[in-house]
C-alpha cells in the first residue's frame, strides 16, 4: 500500500489517472473521488482486500496488482491526458526497517526510518493513539 496526499489548494479528482513504477504502467486508479486539499488517501493494488482507515482517508484501488520493487523506483501519477499529477522517488528497502510519517496521520510530516517492529497492527492512514505511539517510542530508544 502506499499513502497519497493530495497537495493541491483547490478540489481535484484521479478520474482517469494511472500509476506508473520505473516507467511501467501499473494501472488505473479505481474508485476515483474527489479529493479536497490536504486530503489523504491509501492507494492498493487489485488483490489488496477491505482495510480500515479513518474516515476522512480513501482507500483507492488500481486495476492491476500494485507491484512496487524493493530496489526502490520513480512513482508518477499521470492524468487522463498523460498530464504529470505528482510523483516521488523512494530508495531501496532495508531490512529490519520501513519509513513511516513522523507523526503517524499527519499529512505533511516528513517520512523517517524506524526499525521494523514485529506484531504491531499496521494503521494505513489512521494517527497512532499517543499512548501507544508513546510505548513504541519507549522500546526503540
């Protein structure tokens, strides 16, 4: 899964757009709403089942199974007229880490490694409660 963020300062929409990993088209984006700035949405591939998110985060599905590379790769969203929408580029994965936002739910928090933890539930788009992110922080360091 990957989170997008929608920057823009007016409403806009993904009708139409598709996701492109290291210049390969993955697909469509289903499920296109209308996004209002600051908006966060959970983005998955075809295969990817219900998840729970917070109320005001979409989960968007493409039409092809999502598919990124752990060698890291360029993301781009293109529109209905090949128009650029936003992209990113992220490094090769690590193991024992992940990037996660720092602060879990806010959208514009810069992303920071944190060492894997194991048996802790993923929160896709929802804030971490602080009494557990608290006790997170507490093993880590």
């Amino acid at each position: 899964a990957m989170e997008l963020v929608y920057r823009g300062d007016q409403p806009g929409h993904l009708q139409g757009a598709h996701l492109w990993v290291a210049g390969g088209d993955r697909g469509l984006i289903s499920d296109a709403r209308c996004l209002q700035p600051g908006q966060r949405a959970v983005l998955t591939g075809s295969t990817c089942g219900k998840i729970a998110l917070a109320a005001d985060v979409f989960h968007l599905r493409l039409h092809k199974p999502l598919d990124l590379r752990d060698s890291g790769a360029e993301l781009t969203l293109r529109g209905v007229l090949d128009t650029p929408l936003g992209g990113a580029t992220y490094g090769p994965a690590l193991p024992g880490q992940s990037e996660v936002r720092q602060t879990d739910g806010d959208a514009a928090a810069p992303l920071v490694v944190h060492p894997a933890v194991g048996g802790v539930p993923p929160s896709l788009g929802l804030a971490t409660p602080p009494d557990e992110a608290a006790d997170l922080a507490h093993r880590h360091h």
